[in-house]
C-alpha cells in the first residue's frame, strides 16, 4: 500500500460497505441526530447509543429546541445506556443551547458551523468535531478514529497525530479524484467519498478484530489483487 487510495480500493474490493442504513453510512446522515449521536458515542458502543437515541425520540426530546430547554436529569435518566450520563446530558443540553444562540436553527448551523466553533464547546474533540462536520452537516472531512490508527498500524502505518493521519488520509483520496471517480463509476462528490470511506475502515475493522490488533491477512490479499 502507497497511500489511502489503494486502501480504499481494497475495502471496495472486499464489499465495503456492507450496510445500508444510509448512504453516508452513519444513521440519520444531514441531521440533528447526527449531532446528538457525536456525543454520545464518545466511550460508548454504537449499540448502545442507538438505545439512548430512541429513548430520546419516544420522548420527543430529538429535537434541537427540545433539547435545549429539557432538564438534565430527564436527559441523564434517557441516555443511561451510553454511559457516562451525567456528563453527556450536560454536554447535550449546552451544546443545544450554543447552537440556538449563535445560529438560530440547525439548518444555519448546518450551512455555517466550522470546526473552530465546535472545537471551543465543551466536551467535542477532534474526532467529534469532524463526525458533526462529516455526517451532519456533509462536509469534506475525512474521520479518523481508533479504528483508523489501529488499521493503518497493522498495515506498519504509524501516524499517531489526529492531524497528521487526517492529512495523510485525506492527501490520498484528493491526489487520486480521478482514479476515485474510476472506482465509483461516476462523478464522486468528495464529501461522500470521505464519509464512506470511515464507515469501511469502521466496519472491516470491527469485523477483523483480534484482541487490540486488526487482522489484514484479507486487506493484504486484496491490495495485492489490485497492483
């Protein structure tokens, strides 16, 4: 493997993705929900988050103006399953808040938000910052998490700064459009391509974890194919 282009390819090859609960991969992909889910899969597992996420909706507090005025216990009591509740009801409530403070609807935010702006709210980081970029408000950011750092060391990639692993991540994909749009047989729209090419590493990795360690003995095969 010489760069991220050839391990997309690989994932492609190897039917990545593989679930179609939206087109972007994450739930709910342009929307609020988007938002909430950022911040509750912090420490959690997305089973787990998807419990929360309903309970939120049955209570009708999926919403940017609910959330905004709800009260912090209710919201704690909702989202148990992801853990950390006390903290994350907090943190949603605020953020709802900042939102309708500074943008006036989701659909501003939407259009306006930049990473700078989310970066200076409480509790998102990197990853959670550019998972709102990506999948709420369809961005041209590519997502790095753990997974990512975990694959790319097995394939003997080691980058272990958020911004540099990003670059090289995203370097890859922006040198190699042409050859992008080749693989997809049709005009990529760069924001999509990154958002999938997350949800692969996400999914082959979960499926091909050993221990700490990813297995690529399939990856490995599969860029081999493609030389």
């Amino acid at each position: 493997m010489q760069e991220s282009f050839d391990l997309l390819a690989a994932l492609k090859k190897l039917g990545y993705l593989q679930t179609t609960r939206d087109p972007l991969w994450w739930p709910k992909s342009g929307t609020f929900e988007v938002v909430v889910g950022a911040i509750l899969t912090q420490q959690s597992r997305w089973e787990k988050v998807e419990a929360s996420l309903s309970a939120l909706k049955k209570a009708n507090l999926l919403t940017l103006e609910a959330l905004s005025s709800a009260d912090t216990q209710h919201i704690a009591s909702l989202i148990k399953p992801s853990g950390f509740y006390n903290t994350k009801s907090k943190r949603l409530i605020s953020l709802s808040q900042s939102i309708l403070k500074d943008f006036g609807s989701f659909e501003t935010f939407y259009r306006e938000v930049d990473r700078t702006w989310l970066l200076a709210q409480k509790g998102i980081g990197m990853e959670s910052a550019d998972s709102i970029l990506c999948y709420a408000c369809h961005r041209p950011v590519l997502v790095v998490d753990s997974y990512t750092q975990r694959l790319l060391d097995a394939l003997g990639y080691t980058l272990d700064d958020y911004m540099e692993l990003q670059e090289w991540m995203q370097q890859g994909i922006e040198t190699n459009l042409d050859k992008v749009r080749r693989l997809y047989g049709e005009e990529a729209d760069i924001a999509t391509v990154y958002a999938r090419f997350h949800g692969k590493i996400v999914e082959y990795s979960k499926q091909h974890m050993r221990g700490k360690a990813v297995d690529v003995a399939p990856l490995l095969d599969a860029l081999e194919e493609s030389i």
